[in-house]
C-alpha cells in the first residue's frame, strides 16, 4: 500500500469534504446536502445518493486534459457511477428521507486508482455530511443511524507474476491482471477485474481478493484514525 491520508475539512462550505492521498494520487472529495430527490424517489419518502467524477486540467502527464463539456467521456460516466453505487451500499436511503446527497470527486493529481481514492475520500466526506444531517434532524443521534457500513476501495493487480495492492501508474500500465474492489466492511461492495495481457486462475483470483481484503483494512484504519472513530 501507497502511503494514505483523509484531510477533513478541506473545503468549508459543502457538509462533508477531504483531500483523499493515496501515493501521489490526490482527490477533492465534497458531499453537498439537498432536501429534495430525484422525480422517481419524489413521495416515497427515501433518500437518494449520487457522484460525479472528472479530472482536472492539470491532474495527468502528457499535456492538458480537456475539461469535460456538458457530456461527459465514457470513462468518467463509469467512474461517477461505480462511486455512486458504491456509496449507496453504505446508507440506508429509507432513513435519509427526502434528501439527496452529492458526492463530487476532482482529480488534482493521477498516479492510478483515482476511482478508488474517490470512493475512498468520498465515504469520509459522506460521514461528515451525515454528521450535518443528523445536527438537523435533531431526534437523530448521529452518522451512525444511517449508515450499514463502512466502505472503502483499492486496486489490486498481478505485474510480473507478483500481486501489487494499490496499484499507481507505473504498475497499472504494466499489470497483467488489473482489478478494482470495493467493500462494505467485509463484504464485497462490487469487484471489476479484467486480464489485461492475458488470463488469470480461480486460485489467482482468491489472492487478489485477499490482497485487496487486506488493503481495504488498512484503508478504513486511517478513515476511521481521520474521523476521529478510533
């Protein structure tokens, strides 16, 4: 593992926000509170989670990178949707109520897994919104009515027949098998794994899975150590 870091509070004007730092990869992580739903939640009485995900001008090698326009690239969709899935698995929606909490995740810096530095970051912001969410709603006693769990990401993939947890670019670039897991605790949240030079076994598979179990631990060490829960 990459050394990782969760600065609260980086941001003052959004209910929750961190610089999530994972190596040389660093992301702005904000959760914005909002007493309303999309039309499809209107009346139901849930709450609803959602993302968006770009990287900024300056964030990568090799020259600019174009803003996003109005549509978004394929890549970044996938992204902001993986993120929000993933912090939907942490809240239970029907507590929320009608309110809709925006986790927006900007790339400063790329050196590999900024989706999972996203997903990461945007659970520390999510916390610190709930936090405001339960001061309003005063008969609630805090984050922890709303949340199932804690959830966490890393990248883990196979470079030169050894198994890389926390991948950065480098490695990334070279990886014969790349894969992404989320978890909730210690549940799978969602695994996407791809055999990028070639194939992968059942038993290569298990390791990864271990190893990606083994870093996600590490990471919801430091989440908790930076919400001041452990």
């Amino acid at each position: 593992m990459r050394a990782i870091s969760f600065l609260r509070n980086y941001i003052k004007h959004p209910a929750g926000s961190c610089l999530a730092v994972f190596g040389d990869t660093k992301v702005i992580c904000t959760a914005t509170l909002a007493h309303e739903v999309p039309s499809f939640l209107r009346g139901s009485g849930k709450g609803w989670i959602t993302a968006e995900y770009a990287m900024l001008p300056g964030s990568t090698g090799g020259g600019r990178k174009r803003r996003d326009g109005a549509k978004k690239d394929g890549r970044s969709t996938e992204i902001q949707r993986l993120i929000g899935r993933s912090l939907r698995a942490a809240v239970d929606l029907a507590k929320l109520g009608e309110v809709s909490i925006t986790i927006d995740c900007d790339v400063l810096q790329a050196d590999g897994g900024t989706r999972t530095t996203a997903i990461s970051g945007g659970w520390v912001a999510l916390y610190d919104a709930l936090r405001v969410l339960a001061a309003e709603q005063e008969q609630v006693s805090g984050p922890a009515h709303y949340l199932l769990g804690q959830v966490a990401a890393v990248s883990v993939g196979l470079v030169k027949d050894e198994i890389i947890c926390d991948l950065d670019y480098a490695n990334d670039s070279v990886a014969t098998v790349d894969m992404n897991v989320v978890m909730r605790g210690r549940d799978l949240v969602e695994v996407q794994g791809t055999g990028e030079e070639g194939v992968f076994s059942r038993a290569q598979l298990n390791e990864l899975l271990d190893a990606a179990e083994g870093g996600i631990a590490e990471i919801q060490q430091v989440q908790q150590q930076a919400l001041g829960l452990a």
